[in-house]
C-alpha cells in the first residue's frame, strides 16, 4: 500500500488526530496557566501587573509592620507615602527585582490613622499597605524588594535593603 493510499482510506483518522492535538497544543498554551492559576490562587494575593518601574527615586516614607516569606507566598503589610503628598488616591505596588527579572504586584490600601496621627497630616490616613505575593508566579533567584508610589502625576520608588531580601527556590 502506498502512502498516498494509506492516507486516503485513513483520512478522517488523521483529520481528528491532529485535531486533538492542536487542540491540546492551543489549550496548553492559552487556556491552561489562566486556568490553573485559580485553582493556586491564595485569598487575598496580590495581583501581578505588567508595568515598568523608574530606577530607585527615593521620596518615599514608609514602614514595615509584617514582612514574613514563605515558600509560596511573601506578605507584607505596613504604611508608605511619597513624601510631601497625601496617600488618597496613591497606587503602591510591591517590586521584586533580580539582576535578570523583575515583578511588580499590585497592594491592598487601607486606612492607617496611627500613621496620620504620628506624621499630625490627615492626608495619609489611606498610607496603610497590605499585600501577599504569590511567589509560584517569579522565577527561581534572589530578589531585593521595593516599594514603588505612583499617584496623579508623581511616582517614587525606593528598595528596601538587604533585611528585605527574598530568595526565591522551585
């Protein structure tokens, strides 16, 4: 039998063969991380964004109340403000930065009225941050965190330093 024979009589064979496949192929490549992504996903996680951050600005005040990396997951909560701005209406994003990637993840903000009171500016009472970085999204390495501030027509962005280092291992 010749091989034009062969696929003659086994033509609809083949057709719904490489229909499975490509379809196996497509869903692999579109369908399944989004799909899977729900499945992983950690309540309340940090959503991960795609934007670029400036080099470090400085400009930012802030604290730490909670910094505790695990092996999934690093959360963070604390307060930050650019300085000199109220926090209304301030988007802060956590930055994890490795000579070859970067990651930025959008934070929660919440009221902070000890740090208005602290700081006697009621412009920051919304400076409170909270955040739980899904660390199944970021490439295996070592990481400095960061805080990055954008708001209106201001952005600031300051690392954190070598007590905020996260390695991240898979």
């Amino acid at each position: 039998m010749s091989a034009g024979n062969w696929f003659r009589t086994r033509k609809r064979q083949v057709i719904t063969h490489t229909s499975i496949v490509v379809g196996f192929v497509l869903f692999t490549i579109f369908v399944a991380e989004p799909l899977f992504d729900r499945f992983e996903a950690i309540e309340g996680e940090s959503p991960l964004v795609k934007i670029s951050v400036p080099d470090e600005t400085g400009g930012i005040t802030w604290g730490i109340d909670f910094f505790g990396p695990t092996e999934n997951m690093l959360e963070i909560s604390g307060w930050a403000f650019i300085d000199g701005r109220s926090s209304e209406g301030s988007l802060v994003y956590i930055v994890l930065k490795s000579e070859e990637k970067t990651y930025v993840f959008e934070m929660s903000m919440r009221e902070r009225p000890d740090v208005a009171h602290a700081f006697e500016d009621s412009n920051l009472l919304w400076s409170g941050i909270n955040g739980i970085v899904p660390l199944r999204k970021v490439e295996s390495g070592n990481y400095t965190v960061g805080i990055y501030i954008t708001q209106e027509n201001a952005q600031a962005m300051h690392y954190l330093g070598e007590d905020s280092e996260v390695e991240v291992v898979k």
